[in-house]
C-alpha cells in the first residue's frame, strides 16, 4: 500500500472528504469528455472498428462530420452546390418546403438511448448512423450532434477542434475536457488550413461590383470603402 494514499491506513484523505461533501450537498461530480480528433473521416471508421473490439465498445459515442457524409435528404445529398445552404434554406421554410429527417432525429437519438440502455449498443461508425438513419426517415447529421450531449467519445476531424467558427457553431466547449490527437504532426497545416480561404478572381469581381453599388447609393460608406480597396488590390 502507498503510503501518501488512504488505502495504506483507512483513513479518508482530504480529496476523498472534499468529494463527500460534495456528493452529500448534491453536487455532482464532472466527468469530461474525450474530444478524438483525427485527419479524416476515413481514419474515424478504422478508430471505431478498433474501439469495437475492446472492452470499451458499449460506451456512449457519436462521430461529428459535415452534410457531405451525413445528409440523406435526396434533393440535398444529391446536389454538387452548397449542401450546408441548402440544408438552412429548408430548416428556415424559406421556398415553402421543410425537411421531414430533420423532424425525425429524435428517432434516432432515443434509439441508440434504448440500445444502451439495454447494453447492446456497440461502436458504430458514420455509415452505420446514416443506414440506420434511412431506415427511421431520421437526419444522422443533426443527429450526432444530439448524441455529443450524453457521449463520453466523441470522434471528429482536426478542424472541428481547432476551428473557433466550427467549436461554436457544433456547441464544443473543451474547457476541462480531455482532447487527444491522432498523428499530430498533420495539426500544423490543418491550422493552417482552418484559418485560411480560397477565392477566385470572379468571385472578386463580383464582389467589388456590389461593393461599388452600396457605396455610389451611399449605403454604409464608412464600412464598404474599405472593403472595396482590399477586392481592388487583390484583383
């Protein structure tokens, strides 16, 4: 028995009596997160196939990814434009039209609820959630999303991690939570990435032309000026 531990004279430490006190008040105690973040979603699926072997594969866990994996809304999946904009135009009803697997996700959420609960849920991977997803007529995406609350894992991509953007707009708060990093060598040019933007000259030109617009009409000089400068020197 160590000798700096209670288990050598029965005694409680001060850690231990602090604890107890807390239980007795009501406080719960926190336990964190492990936020796993690798370089792609390819990597997540070899992760899980491995988590699904050990002693731990019945641990609550939920995958983050983008629509592009998870969406299986037909017009959506199927389109080569903006799923992401396409995806809030239906949430907002904005053309009349909203999205049925989105009003499902509470499905899916309670059925992994229900498999743990009856300690048969396993470590699954993204397309075990969207083929499970397609069966209840219930969104994946939004899904994960809902299952990140009650998760003790949760697997992502870097840039979900990194991205204050992202870690905002998914609701991750890291503080007092354990984060690990799968080949760690890739975070330098994965922040790199995350901080960066691609445009192209059209895109420019197009923008310099609305910018001319607002300022010639007097609208907002003070904040367009200065915007149309940065469009001009770029192009």
């Amino acid at each position: 028995p160590c000798s700096q531990c209670s288990c050598s004279s029965g005694k409680e430490t001060e850690k231990d009596a602090s604890k107890a006190k807390k239980k007795e008040n009501g406080d719960q105690t926190s336990i964190p997160k492990i936020f796993f973040g690798t370089r792609t979603h390819k990597q997540i699926s070899q992760i899980t196939k491995e988590l699904k072997r050990t002693a731990y594969s019945g641990v609550p866990m939920t995958i983050l990814s983008s629509r592009d994996y998870t969406c299986i809304h037909p017009i959506v999946s199927s389109s080569t434009s903006n799923r992401n904009e396409m995806c809030v135009e239906l949430l907002e009803g904005k053309q009349g039209k909203s999205c049925v697997y989105y009003h499902g996700v509470h499905k899916l959420s309670e059925y992994h609820t229900l498999q743990l609960a009856h300690q048969k849920c396993q470590a699954w991977d993204i397309e075990d959630l969207v083929s499970l997803g397609r069966k209840l007529r219930a969104c994946p995406y939004f899904a994960a999303r809902e299952l990140m609350l009650g998760a003790d894992i949760v697997f992502c991509p870097y840039n979900y991690l990194l991205d204050p953007q992202i870690r905002e707009s998914m609701d991750i708060n890291l503080k007092g939570q354990v984060v690990i990093l799968d080949e760690a060598h890739n975070i330098e040019d994965s922040a790199r990435e995350s901080v960066s933007y691609s445009v192209t000259e059209n895109q420019l030109r197009s923008a310099r032309e609305e910018l001319d617009l607002m300022v010639n009409n007097n609208i907002r000089q003070k904040d367009h000026e200065p915007l149309r400068a940065v469009c001009c020197s770029l192009t």
